[in-house]
C-alpha cells in the first residue's frame, strides 16, 4: 500500500535534487550532493556558513574530517534535512537564527527512534521539548505539514516560562539593569587592569598585562560610554583613536562606529566621563593588534615585502640585523620579525642526504620504535640522525622539515601548538616550508574564517580583519580553541570567538568570573545587554529626550527605546510636572479654584471653558447662545472671566486681532458707502470688538483670581473677589460709531472715481457695452 506521506517526501526530495544550487558547496569546494554531511552556503556577499547536514547528538563537530557514515541521518530524512535547509536559506533570517531553525530540525529527526516522521503525535513531539526550549522548532512542523508530511493535526504544545499575571514585571524589569556594585567593581578592575599602560596606550617597561582581562575591561567602558550592542557592533570597530572635536570651551568625544540595521558609518557620541578610560584602552589596542593585523594582510597578499608588511610597528633591531625588509619574507620569517620566537630559536631541517632519499620514495621514521623493518635500508629516513638546526629567520621556501608528533618534530616550534594527527589540518610527513605555509594559510582562511578578510560575528555584522581594532592572537587568548589550531600564535582570534569570550567572562561562573579573579564575588557578574539598559536609563535620568537616545543607541523606533528605560514611575511623574511651565501650572489653577468658588457661592453647578466659567446649569439648560466670535462664550450674559487667565488672554487676544481685521476688509469695501446692512454689521461688530479689546485689559490689570462679568446694560464690568465678597466696576468708555463710519464713508478711497482706476474692471464692462458712468 501507498503511504502518501513517503509519497510526498520522495517528491519534494526529488524536485529539489534535480535544481542548480551553485550557492552550496561541499567541504573541499566542489557541487553538493544530498549525500554529504556538511554544505556550505555562500551569499551574494560572499558570507560563508557551514552548515551540519547529520544528526544531533551534542557532539561539537567543529571537523568536516570527524563527520563519518555513522553520523548520517536516517534515510530517507537525510534528504529531507537537505531540503529544509535550502528553504530555510531563502528566508530573510540572520546566520544564527538560520543556524537555530536548522539545528531543531535536526534534533527532531535525530529523535524519531527508528519510526518514522509521519508517525508523530503531539503527545511525543512535546515531550520531546519538556526541557527545551519549543520557539524556533515550530517552524520546521509547519514546513512538514505545508508539504504534507505529517498529519494536519500535528502541533507542537511548548513550555513557556514567562510571566502571564504582570505580577513579575517589575522584577523583571529591574533584573535587566545590572547591580551597581557591579559597575563600581569594573571601575576598580579597569585601574588594576591597565596601571601598566600609559594615556599613549603603551605598556610601561616592565609592566604585565592580561590581553584577554584588558579586552573584557574595554568592552565594558564602551559600552559603558555610548548604548549599543556591545558584542554585535563593538567587536567590529576598526583601528582608531578617539574623536575630540572642541567648540566654544567644551570638548565633544566621539569613535567611527560601523552601521547597522541600515545606518551607514557614523560618528558615535562618546560620554565625557568616560571618554579617558575609552581612550586608553582604544590606544592600547590599536597599537597592541598591530601584529595580528600584519598577519592577516599576510594571509590575504603572502606577496608583500617585509617593508610594507612591518610599516607600522618598530622591529626590535636584534631581529632587524638578520632580516632584509626588500624580501618577501616566509610566514615564519614574519613571525620572526613579529617576535613569536627566541632572537636564537632554530627549528630541526631535514639534511641533504635525507632530503635525497625523500625524493626517492624514502619512508620516513624518527625512531627505533617507529622504524619501518619491513623496507630496505636506503629507503629508510631517520629524522633523528644528523638533522640541520637551522635559525628560524634563515628559513628558505625550499626547506624541508618533517611533521609528525616526534620529539624531533618542527610542528610545535614553527606552529607553537601541539601536534594532533587526529584533529590536524595535515598528515604527518615531510613537508617544504612553502608548502607548510600553503597549507596553514588555506586551513585558517577556509575552516576559521571563510569569509576571509571579512569576518562575521553571531549577527550580521562584520568587519575587515586587517583593520580590526580588537585584533588578538590565539595564543593571548586563554581559552578552548575553536577549531584546530586556535592557540597558535599565527591564529588570529575571530569575531564570534571574541563575542563569546567576552560574555563567559562577564558571567557568574567562579572559575572564568573576572569579578572573581579580582577578588569581588561571581554573583556581580552580569550580561553585555544589562549594560545597554543601563546606559539608556541613565541618559534618560539626564533628562536627554527618547529621541536623541533612540539615536545614539543605534535604533529606528523611538518606541523600542521604552523597553531600555527602566526609570522609577515616580520620578517619571515628577518630571512631567517639572516640565509643565509655571505659569502654566498657576493659570490652570486659577481657573479651576475659581471655578470652585463661582460653584460655591452661588450654589449653582458651574462649568469650565475654553476662556473661563460658564454659571448656567448646562445640565439643565443647555447653551444656545451664537455669537460672531471665535470665542463662543463672548458677550453671554453667563459668562464669568478669570483675571490673570493666561491661555484666556491668549485665546481672546488672537480672536480680537482677527475681528479687527475683518473690520478693516469691511471698511476698504466700496459697498459700505450704499449698503445699509454692512454698516449696521459695521457699527455693532466695532462696539463687540472694543469690548474684547478693554476685557482683555481688565483681566491683565485685575487682581488674579478676581471673576469679571460683563454688563450690557450699564456698559461695564463687574469685578468681584469671591473670597471676600469685595466688588468694583470698570466702566466701559463707549465709541462714537457715527463718527467712525462716517469718516469711512466720506473716504476718498471709497469715491466713484475709483472705478476708472481699476483697469481689469473697466475691460470687463467694456466687454458688455457698459462704462464707470452706467453704473
């Protein structure tokens, strides 16, 4: 029988089997085939990932060499495995959230227990995920029931830990900052750190330092002095020194910061106060990787001379009497210069004699134990008899030297690392130093760092590894080596490698603590994005607007900055109150309390409005009252004003400058002279708008608090203090609007005569047999 599950697998597998996937490659370079168990995928950018295609069993395969037949996935989910892992390469995803997708499809096929993938149930899948965590591993059921692999009704039921009932919100919001003994605790490991080093970022004659504390250290003050994404955006800075740019008598810091999340390269803000210890430790490092920054423009251009290579650091002159800088030196003889071996070092080259018999298919042994009997005696080659001790910086291309874990070996002393034949980049022989070189070079640059010179960290940023400002050697860095070879002071440290050092050291496990190697206890240690919380919250304490910190911290949305302040809600209130004006403040006050007191003392419900109190009950009796005014309220025999009412005075003194210019429209119009009903318009809009004009004056003038009325009748306002009852008037002085529009009228501006000046009037009457005269 059929099983349309096995059906739809074989072709899908099918499909993608038969399509051009020049982006992959296998571990040697050449097309992949479904068969493999590693594929590297290269994007338009020339980013190289490796990618795992067998299955997980918590073995860090980091050797393409360690991979074996045993390793391979069940068929026919080796395949399948294959064809996630090209669609998961279509998504717009970063490497490591990629690399997540994959790994939790590997770990489910990896898991089916000899059944097959069709024959899960919810219920094993979840517990399969009782103790890990579900969030990336759904992506792989939906890609399986999109194509019809499982059954429809298969989901994944994960654990979520997080807080539903908001009653841990504040705890986890305060667990995000770090501890502030921790900060103190940094401040003092930073001057234990680096008192060898001084403000030119030299080591002091006879001072100590730890690379690998000094580079946690500069983390950490970076971090501490702009908010940023310390392990993603401060391990790709590039060689420089800090910024100072100084105007009218303060001095602005900043470092050229590589773009991210679409920003292009910018020059990022650096805190004054901490601008001394980040110039330290930028001078410290920009000087201190020059020799793994020499190193890897070697790799990238082997055809330099020693000149240009060395350009930017002094050779000791002991070594510089046995180079020639007009050479094109060996890797070896580099390191030489660099100061990786003994002024004397010599390293055992294979002699004439023996290099003959090589070349005559000779075997080669290096002692009793190891000597192959069963060959005659002309083809065997003990290394151990009369081998030449050459000096290191004598080194030809063309000499050989034997590989192998021997005491006589010249791996250890050219390579500085033991030899594992298991786990090595080269079989253990004879090899030519050009050859040896060769090899090395295309193990570090393939295996370590395939996206040479460019190297990647845990996101997507990046950065040129011959102008790294973190630049530090294998051996300098006290840790597990990452790939084979990793200790060797010809290996460069990589980006990601850098990231993850600098996060286990800020931890709190006691053995790679730095609080503990200094004597603080481990449970200071913290996270590199507590301090970006940190550094958020402070600026925000500093009063520095959402936006600017948006900014500064690398960010699009001002509304993600919100999750970075974890200022105290009081404070925040306090400072929405500081922020409101004073006289603002005591205008809102004034209203209102006088709103009161009408409330009280006329035992009648009074209302606030745009431009005081309003004493009609509107419950009762809504308005209905129209005025020609912007403000509403004007003139209603209801209305009540507030002396020193700011924003009423405002509202009322805008209104009164745009009435008056409707008064002067009206009054330029030639058809006041004849129309009787723009003149009454004319009289009463001028009286209405004088009263404006004074009530403004009286609410300045009044004592603040004091209610203003306005009667009509008497042509006065009444001014009242309601805390004591005490009452004035001011009177109304009225105008003589006879007097007014007949000087209007009377206007030469408004004659007959000005017809015959408006020349567009006079063709247009022309048009329809009409004069000025006819009118």
């Amino acid at each position: 029988m059929i099983n349309k599950y096995l059906s739809n697998l074989n072709a899908l597998v099918n499909t993608y089997k038969n399509s051009s996937l020049p982006q992959f490659t296998n571990h040697e370079g050449y097309k992949v085939s479904f068969d493999d168990l590693v594929w590297y995928h290269t994007n338009s950018e020339g980013r190289k990932a490796r990618v795992l295609c067998c299955v997980h069993d918590g073995i860090r395969r980091q050797h393409d060499r360690s991979l074996t037949n045993t390793s391979k996935l069940p068929s026919p989910y080796d395949h399948l495995l294959k064809v996630f892992i090209i669609d998961v390469f279509n998504l717009e995803k970063s490497a490591a959230h990629r690399s997540t997708l994959i790994a939790e499809a590997r770990y489910i096929l990896s898991n089916l227990s000899n059944a097959h993938l069709y024959t899960l149930t919810t219920n094993i899948l979840t517990s399969l995920y009782h103790d890990r965590n579900s969030d990336h591993a759904h992506y792989f059921i939906h890609f399986c029931k999109k194509h019809k692999l499982v059954p429809s009704t298969l989901n994944l039921i994960g654990k979520h830990n997080r807080d539903r009932t908001g009653e841990g919100t504040l705890k986890t919001n305060l667990e995000k900052l770090p501890n502030e003994s921790s900060i103190i605790a940094l401040g003092d490991i930073y001057t234990k750190v680096y008192e060898s080093v001084d403000d030119d970022g030299n080591l002091c004659p006879g001072g100590l330092i730890d690379v690998g504390d000094a580079f946690v250290i500069a983390m950490c003050c970076l971090a501490l002095g702009s908010p940023n994404r310390a392990k993603a955006e401060q391990t790709v800075l590039e060689k420089q020194k800090l910024k100072k740019l100084t105007k009218d008598g303060k001095t602005v810091h900043s470092l050229v910061w590589k773009g991210s999340k679409g920003f292009e390269d910018n020059r990022k803000h650096v805190l004054s106060s901490m601008a001394s210890a980040i110039d330290k430790c930028v001078r410290f490092f920009s000087r201190f990787g020059e020799p793994a920054r020499i190193l890897n423009s070697f790799y990238a251009n082997p055809n330099q001379t020693l000149r240009i290579l060395t350009k930017e650091i002094e050779i000791d002159p002991q070594r510089l009497s046995n180079l020639d800088l007009d050479n094109i030196p060996s890797m070896f003889q580099l390191g030489y210069a660099l100061g990786f071996y003994k002024i004397n070092q010599t390293v055992d080259v294979i002699n004439d004699s023996m290099k003959h018999r090589l070349e005559n298919g000779a075997v080669v042994y290096t002692s009793a134990q190891s000597k192959p009997f069963h060959c005659d005696a002309i083809y065997q080659v003990n290394l151990s008899h009369h081998p030449i001790k050459k000096p290191i910086w004598q080194l030809s291309q063309d000499d050989l030297v034997y590989i192998g874990q021997g005491k006589d070996a010249a791996f250890n002393t050219l390579l500085g690392y033991s030899y594992n034949k298991e786990t090595s980049f080269i079989k253990n022989g004879a090899y030519t130093i050009s050859e040896l070189q060769t090899l090395w070079i295309k193990h570090y640059t393939t295996e370590y760092i395939p996206e040479f010179p460019l190297c990647y960290g845990k996101s997507e940023n990046f950065v040129d590894m011959r102008h790294a400002l973190f630049s530090i050697l294998g051996c300098e860095m006290p840790t597990t080596p990452s790939f084979s070879g990793g200790t060797s002071f010809y290996s460069p440290v990589s980006i990601s490698k850098l990231e993850a050092y600098f996060n286990n050291r800020l931890g709190k496990n006691k053995q790679t603590s730095i609080f503990s190697k200094y004597g603080y206890c481990p449970s200071l240690g913290l996270t590199s994005h507590q301090l970006r919380h940190y550094s958020n919250t402070l600026a925000d304490l500093s009063h520095i607007p959402a936006s600017f910190i948006t900014a500064w911290s690398g960010r699009k949305n001002v509304r993600h900055t919100d999750t970075y302040i974890h200022t105290d809600d009081g404070f925040k209130s306090e400072r929405v109150k500081a922020i409101l004006s004073d006289d603002a403040s005591t205008a809102i006050s004034i209203r209102i309390k006088s709103l009161q007191e009408v409330s009280e003392s006329t035992n009648i419900y009074a209302t606030e409005t745009s431009t005081g109190v309003c004493s009609q009950n509107l419950i009762v009796s809504p308005c209905d009252y129209l005025n020609d005014f912007i403000s509403q309220c004007f003139l209603c025999p209801e209305a009540c004003y507030i002396a020193g009412d700011d924003k009423a005075i405002e509202l009322l003194e805008k209104d009164c400058q745009y009435q008056k210019r409707r008064l002067e429209l009206v009054s330029d119009d030639a058809r006041l002279k004849s129309s009787n009903a723009m003149q009454q318009w004319f009289k009463i809009h001028f009286f209405n708008t004088e009263v404006m004009s004074s009530l403004i004056k009286v609410m300045k003038d009044s004592p603040q608090g004091n209610t203003i009325r306005y009667a009509r009748s008497a042509s006065e306002f009444r001014i009242t203090d309601i805390s004591s009852g005490d009452r004035h008037t001011v009177k109304f002085e009225l105008p003589n609007l006879d007097h007014k529009l007949d000087l209007l009228i009377k206007d030469t501006n408004h004659s007959r005569n000005n017809f015959e000046d408006n020349e567009d009037l006079s063709d247009l009457l022309s048009m329809f047999g009409l004069s000025s005269e006819d009118l």
